[in-house]
C-alpha cells in the first residue's frame, strides 16, 4: 500500500521508509516497541508517536469491523463520519496482538483479511515491516 493510501485509509501521517523487519505477525517485546516508537523518527524527522501521546486511527468500513469484534470502542468521530479511535502505546500494542489473534482464530477470509491488512498497516505508519 503506498504512502498517501496509507494516509487517505488510516488518517495517520506518519510513515517510514527506513523500517525494522520482522517476520509477519510478530511483535517486538513491548519495552522495544514502546522505545522504537517513542524515540524512533520517521523520514521527516517527526517521532512516531511522542511520549503522552495516542496514536490516531480513522477506520474504514472493514477496519470498524473487526475493532467491533474486538469490542474496541470509537473515542468519536473523525473526517466524513469515519469512526476515530485514538491508543497510547500500551493499547497499540495490545491491538496489533488482538488483531493477529483474530486474525488467527477467524473462519471468515474477510474478517481474517482486514485484521492482517489493519495490523500490517499500523506496523507499518511506525516504522516496521512484516515480511
């Protein structure tokens, strides 16, 4: 997905060039995570989320889906309507873990689709690349 959908679908700016790799689905331990993305900067020297901060989310259609099922709860509304949600790093963290588990766990191809694709894109705005 390019830089500007990646913009356009999650409204969030923050996107890197220079990732960490990792194999799909994996998470660094929280303490990495929170350091990365704390004190990490994207390509135009902004932090990936600074600290006391929550990242923002717009989702989709598909993303809304499955936050309901994980009964992750909008904090109001964004541009055109989009459901906003907003994580400190400890919530992110614990939904990119709820996602994949979903995404495991489901039956349904689409469900499974949108949780890795949702996953994989928060991942990605942060500086990290799934492979």
């Amino acid at each position: 997905m390019s830089k500007h959908r990646l913009r356009k679908r999650y409204g969030h700016h923050r996107y890197s060039h220079s990732s960490h790799s990792l194999t799909f689905g994996v998470l660094p331990p929280f303490d990495e995570f929170q350091h990365h993305i704390e004190s990490g900067v994207d390509d135009e020297g902004r932090r990936y989320l600074a600290a006391g901060t929550k990242y923002p989310i717009e989702a989709a259609e598909s993303d809304r889906r499955v936050l309901d099922a994980l009964r992750v709860k909008p904090s109001g509304v964004g541009d055109y309507g989009k459901a906003k949600y907003e994580f400190t790093a400890k919530q992110l963290y614990a939904l990119i873990k709820k996602l994949m588990q979903k995404a495991d766990a489901t039956r349904d191809d689409e469900m499974r689709e949108s949780a890795e694709g949702l996953a994989s894109a928060i991942m990605g705005t942060l500086g990290y690349e799934w492979i």
